[in-house]
C-alpha cells in the first residue's frame, strides 16, 4: 500500500513539474479582431476622410431637412 501511494505521489510530482519546467509546445498568441487591428482602422479613418462631404447625410441616415 506503502509503495503505491509513493507511485502515485512521484507521477504526480513528475507531471507537476513537467508542466511547470517542460518544453513549450507554442505559445499562445493573441488574436486580434479587426476593431483591435490599428492597420484596419487606419484604412477604414482614411476611406472615410477621402469620402465627399455631400455623401454623409445619406450614410447616417439624414434627410437634410
């Protein structure tokens, strides 16, 4: 009984440090959605600069009145 309790304690022990001190498969990266993206938001700031004046009261929904 003695020697499988010190079996399970040493596998343990083993996978605890395994985890801790192994080698790294990869490492996470983080993914980055466009609203996160700076290039995205510089195309969508530049497209909406390069937009005419006339054309923003129909995007947001204005009549003009």
């Amino acid at each position: 009984m003695l020697y499988l309790l010190a079996l399970i304690g040493a596998v343990t022990l083993a996978v605890l440090l395994w985890k801790a001190y192994g080698p790294r498969s990869s490492t996470p990266t983080r993914v980055v959605g466009p609203d996160d993206d700076p290039e995205f938001l510089w195309k969508v700031d530049r497209e909406v600069r390069r937009r005419p004046p006339d054309d923003s009261a129909q995007d947001t929904g204005e009549t003009g009145k």
